[in-house]
C-alpha cells in the first residue's frame, strides 16, 4: 500500500519571501499559546492546546523555497498513541506561479491509518488551508 502523507496546496496573494515570513509567525496563525523562535535554521519552538503540546526544530530552511519543522516532542492527549507526531516533518514547499505564491504544505508522518489521521486533518485543513492562507491574504490569520 502507497504511504500518502497528509497534504493540501494552497495559493496566496504574496511574494515567496512574504508567505515564508507569514508561515514563521506560528502565534499569528496556528497557536496563540506559542513559546520559542521559527525564523531560522535550528529554531525550537513549541506549540500548546491544553494538554496537548507539540515541539519542533527547524531542520531545513531554504529562504523564500523551503521550511521544515521536525516533530522533537508531543502529546496528543485525546488519543491512546500521545506520542504519534514524534519524529514526523511538517514541510512548507514554496514557489512563484502566475504572479501568486503556492503553498505545498506536507506532514511527513501522518498517513490514513494512524490514530490521529482524522482529527489531524481537519485540523490542519482549519490552520493552513484557512488560517495561514487568511493570514497571508488579508493581514488576519485565526490562530487557536
């Protein structure tokens, strides 16, 4: 069976360099409870819901094409695997398309099948493809 890693795509109204530095600003669109730095290169930050966190490190950032955020720790308190995001990728892939920016956003890791999929998915789909997408597009993300 093909391994299918969550992914969306999503195109905005802002130079490569803008939606990187939109992507960076976590506190502006995913997590108002944000703790750390995500602008460069082994940045650690941390994400917070609750009893749910999720830690990660910059593990690759190429200006204005690529940043990766590398799962380092997390609990998911809502399902039996707390654990399941550790050691996965979330990949933000960017480039120019018609005078617009497109998004390729991946989460290396989370596959149909595992326990958070479902949840995850909808999460995602609220944070990046609205979310970021707002925050990039009209100046006001809707982090959590």
């Amino acid at each position: 069976m093909e391994k299918r890693d969550f992914h969306r795509t999503l195109t905005v109204n802002a130079s490569a360099g803008e939606a990187l530095k939109k992507i960076n600003q976590v506190h502006l669109w995913w997590a108002r409870n944000f703790t750390g730095e995500a602008g460069k290169l082994n940045d650690r930050f941390s994400v917070r819901f609750g009893e749910t966190f999720v830690d990660f490190q910059i593990s690759e950032l190429i200006p204005d094409k690529k940043v990766v955020w590398k799962v380092t720790d997390c609990n998911l308190h809502w399902i039996k695997a707390k654990k399941e995001w550790n050691g996965t990728e979330v990949v933000f892939e960017i480039s120019a398309e018609d005078n617009k920016t497109k998004i390729d956003f991946t989460h290396l890791g989370l596959v149909p099948g595992i326990e958070c999929y479902n949840d995850c998915e909808e999460g995602w789909d609220g944070h990046v493809t609205m979310s970021l997408a707002k925050l990039i597009n009209e100046g006001k993300g809707m982090p959590e």
